[in-house]
C-alpha cells in the first residue's frame, strides 16, 4: 500500500470534513479511498455502459480478437 499526499482547497477540506461527518468513513483518508473505488467502479460501469450502446447501434466487432488486435500473423 502506498501513501501519497494531496493538496486541498479550503472548500474541498470543507466538504472533506462534512462527509466524515454524515458517516461516509471514519477519517479523511477512509472518505478519499471510498471515493476513489466509487470513481473507478463508476468508470468501469460507464464503459459498459457505452458498449452496450455501441452493440445496440451495430458498431462491433466480428472475428479473432487476436487478429483483430494485430496478434497473430
């Protein structure tokens, strides 16, 4: 595990300190890796998401994903 440190606005220390407040974790650190995983999970949902759209609209591919990446000869 690594640690790094971050540099806040005063209005995001503010909102920081809320969240530990309504419960969102028990320390600044605990609220940003909440956050963090929120992001990422949100992220990975989105790119769902938008393939699934993207099948609906037609726009796939067919074949070897091999060749298709340009793996094999």
């Amino acid at each position: 595990m690594s640690t790094i440190s971050v540099p806040l606005k005063p209005e995001l220390e503010k909102g920081l300190e809320r969240l530990i407040k309504q419960g969102y974790g028990s320390n600044k650190a605990d609220v940003l890796r909440r956050a963090l995983e929120k992001l990422i999970e949100d992220e990975a949902i989105q790119a769902v998401l938008i393939s699934e759209q993207e099948a609906r609209e037609g726009k796939i591919l067919r074949g070897d994903l091999r060749k298709l990446l340009g793996y094999t000869k």
